[in-house]
C-alpha cells in the first residue's frame, strides 16, 4: 500500500463513504454488488485497502493477505473520520475527485459551460470543474455549506479520537 496516497474499495454497504472520501480527493472505489471472491480478487489486482462494515468479509480479507478496515460510526462524518484516523487521511475538499466516478477534477472556464449549466447557476458562482472521465459539472452551490460541514466534523472527530486512544497508551 502507498502509506501517502492509499486505493480504497468499498464494500456495496459502503456507497455514501466512497463519496465523502473521494470528495477529500481520495481514489476510493465503490462496488454495488459483487460477490465476496471477486471483490477480494480486486483489491488483490488493484493495490486496494478493503474497506468494510461485514466482519465476515473482514476476515476473509485478512486470510487473502489484504490490507482491510472495519468502517465504525453511524453517520457520514463519523465513518469518515473512522478512516481518517486509521489511514492518517487529511480531510481537505480542495483536492476533490468526481464524487459520482472518482475520476480527476480540472478547473473549466464558464464561456465552455453554456448550455451545459443554467444560466442562472453560471451567473451566481464564478468556479467550476469538470470531471476528466464523466464530464459531469460540479460548483460549490448552496449545498456547499452542508458538505463542509460534515467534513469539519470528520475532522474533528478523527483528532478527538487520536487523542482519545493516545491517552490509552
Ligand atoms: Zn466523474
């Protein structure tokens, strides 16, 4: 595993964390629905950490040799903050992928996005990015707001945590 810069793969259970972790611009994979063997088999190819909330799964990682996590918490920040924490991740939206594919965010200019965004929204906001691999738009909207603040929990939560577990020491 790349300790700086980990591949993760998300157990089907796992879509909204693959999300909140690409957002960090992290290269996290999400498989809907794929059996345990041929999920195991990917991480295996592909460098992957397993991430995960099925101790079954967890441990048929573990026997393949395959660095694997159990995800703890409950909401999006706390999961988050679960692999923070355990992976030294640093919670940063300015390095985001595409949250929908993962694919690399490129900074485009507004004159390109007429049609392909209301013209309300290219009037409102001046940054926009394009995923390189799905084309999709993105621009820190009124939703932005709420995004931020689930990762300054997660954030948050991963220091307390680290602190936590240092007093155990
Ligand atoms: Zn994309």
């Amino acid at each position: 595993m790349d300790q700086m810069n980990p591949k993760f793969l998300l157990d089907g259970m796992l879509g909204s964390l693959a999300r909140w972790l690409r957002i960090c611009g992290y290269d996290a994979e999400y498989v809907q629905s794929l059996p345990d063997d041929e999920l195991l088999d990917r991480a295996t190819k592909g460098g992957s950490v397993l991430l995960t909330r099925d101790d079954l799964l967890f441990r048929k990682a573990q026997r393949a040799g395959l660095d694997a996590f159990i995800v703890v918490g409950d909401g999006d920040a706390e999961r988050l903050a679960s692999v923070a924490r355990r992976f030294h991740l640093e919670l940063n939206p300015d390095s985001s992928r595409c949250p929908v594919c993962g694919g690399s965010l490129s900074q485009v200019d507004k004159d390109e996005l007429t049609g392909k965004v209301p013209a309300r929204t290219l009037e409102a906001y001046d940054e926009f990015r394009v995923c390189d691999s799905c084309g999709k738009v993105f621009w820190r909207g009124s939703h932005w707001k709420n995004i931020q603040a689930t990762i300054d929990e997660a954030r948050e939560l991963a220091a307390l945590t680290s602190r936590e577990s240092e007093q155990d020491l």
